[in-house]
C-alpha cells in the first residue's frame, strides 16, 4: 500500500512550487524562437536554388 501512494504522488504531482524568473522565461522563449527561425530559414535556404535556377533556365 505504502509503495503505491509512493508511486503516485511521484508520478502525479497535485501542486509544485516552482519560480522562473524574468531571465529564464525571456531566455526560454528566445530560445525556442530560434529553433523556429532556424527551420524556417533552413527550409527556404534548401528551396531558393533550385527554384532560381528553374527560373534562370526557364528566362533562356
């Protein structure tokens, strides 16, 4: 019995007392924005050749 109360206030945790301060939070968001942008302008950077040279050969 002991085990299974143990087991369930590990894995269901009713409240936590956690703080991310202003820093944290400004880094966390600047962060995952950077992974956004990153593949974004990766997938762009993957598609501009060869749509250029499509549309260079396609003006011959």
């Amino acid at each position: 019995m002991y085990k299974l109360i143990f087991f369930l206030n590990v894995l269901i945790p009713f409240f936590t007392n956690a703080y991310i301060g202003p820093g944290m939070a400004g880094g966390l968001i600047a962060s995952i924005a950077g992974i956004i942008l990153a593949f974004f302008i990766g997938l762009i950077a993957i598609l501009y050749f060869p749509i250029k040279r499509f549309l260079k050969n396609k003006k011959k």
